[in-house]
C-alpha cells in the first residue's frame, strides 16, 4: 500500500523522527496437493514443493502445479493484502496414456463409451488407470468392442481386424 503524509523540517540541524507502521502488500498463501512434492510456480516463477506457505503480494496471479507423471494444474488466484488463503489438497490428475488405433480394414468409426472420437488410424489420448471400451464400425462389417486401460504416460498400438458382415 502506498505511504504518504506532510511534514514540517525544523531545520537548523535539529534532528528529527518519524515512525510509520507499514501494512504488508502481500498474503500468506498456503498449498498443498495430492500427491505432494509437486513444483509449485507462481506466475512463472518457482517457488518451491506442496506443502507450502509462501508470501505473495496482493493481485491476481497464476499458480501452476507441476508434477512427473501428472498433468499440470493452473489456479488463477486474487490475492488481498494481509488475507492468508489456503489451497488445501489439489488433487493432481496423472498424465494420459496414448493409444495408437489402427483396424482391418482401415476407415472404421470410433466410439469410446459413447463419444464419437474419429475413423482409423487414429491416434488419442485416452485417461489413464481407466478401464474404457472401444466400439469399432464399419458398414459392411461386424462391429467390435475392445478394452482399454492404460497406465500414465503409457503408448500402446491396437489392431482391430473386423469381420465382414452378412445380411440375413
């Protein structure tokens, strides 16, 4: 906070004195994640590991969470002046897995549980420690399911080779 005020010089070589009681400009922010150790930054800059308490002047500000193997977390934070704020248990989501799709014959639509993703070859990113089922059709061929479950950061390559169908 800006400090202003008038005063009288004496002068004549008289000493004089004045006290100011500053307020700080900051906050006391506390953070911790699930699970800890993770690098915490705060508009850009690095601050240290979760568990953490650190002073951060008033404003807003972007605090970044980055953790080996789990997907960053960006909290936009206003901070007052002299109120401590508490960031209590971010849980942190790990990384995807990567999942290369490819099918006999090529051009078949993809459904994971009931999205839409594209036709093969495709390649995705699919949540990790998930179990997923992958829907494959074609006109012409027999649809068929597969499941997924990929751990974090985990690159794997499926072939679906699908039946020809017959109409009856």
């Amino acid at each position: 906070q800006v400090f202003g005020t008038e005063i009288e010089v004496e002068g004549y070589n008289r000493a004089q004195q004045l006290e100011v009681a500053l307020l700080p400009a900051w906050a006391v922010v506390s953070i911790s994640s699930v699970p800890e150790a993770a690098d915490v930054l705060v508009d850009g800059e690095t601050v240290g590991k979760t568990p953490l308490e650190t002073e951060i002047l008033q404003g807003q500000h972007e605090i970044l969470l980055e953790k080996d193997g789990f997907k960053p977390m960006k909290i936009v934070q206003s901070v007052t002046a002299g109120n401590d704020i508490t960031l209590d248990n971010i849980k942190l989501s790990p990384v995807d897995g990567l999942l290369s799709v490819n099918s006999s014959p090529e051009g078949a639509s993809i459904m994971l549980e009931d999205k839409y993703l594209g036709v093969t070859p495709l390649t995705l990113n699919v949540n990790a420690n998930l179990q997923q089922t992958l829907r494959f059709s074609k006109a012409g061929y027999q649809s068929k399911e597969q499941s997924v479950n990929l751990q974090p950061g985990e690159e794997r390559t499926i072939n679906v080779k699908m039946a020809p169908g017959y109409g009856t």
